[in-house]
C-alpha cells in the first residue's frame, strides 16, 4: 500500500533494511522512539520444540533487553 502511494506504516529497523525499496522514503521516528514488547506463551508442563527454541533464538538477536 506504501508503495502504491495509499499508505503509510511503521516498520522495525531491522526489516526495512532488508528491503530494497527506492521508490520509498524513510523517516526515523525519535524523541521518544517507538518501542513494543514482545511476549512468547508456551505450556509450562510440556518440553520445547526444537522449532520453538530456534525462533527464540533468532528473535533474541533483535532484543535489546531481554528479561
């Protein structure tokens, strides 16, 4: 939609740089910088996927503070 000039969003840093858009303009948004929290649920009583412990291992590179 942004690039077809009907919309505006907010993206992370993290993916608009792994796009290559140059029909489209960026504006950092500062003073104060958008955060979100991010929140995993998974059962307590029930072992890990493997699957699910390599997203959380991926997702652990973008945290800057994690808990």
């Amino acid at each position: 939609m942004v690039q077809s000039k009907v919309g505006v969003t907010i993206l992370s840093c993290h993916l608009v740089k792994s796009y290559d858009c140059p029909n489209i303009k960026l504006i950092r948004l500062t003073d104060p910088t958008p955060t979100c929290k991010i929140k995993l649920i998974y059962p307590k009583n029930k072992g890990m996927p493997h699957t699910t412990k390599a997203f959380i291992d991926y997702m652990s590179e973008f945290i800057i503070d994690p808990y």
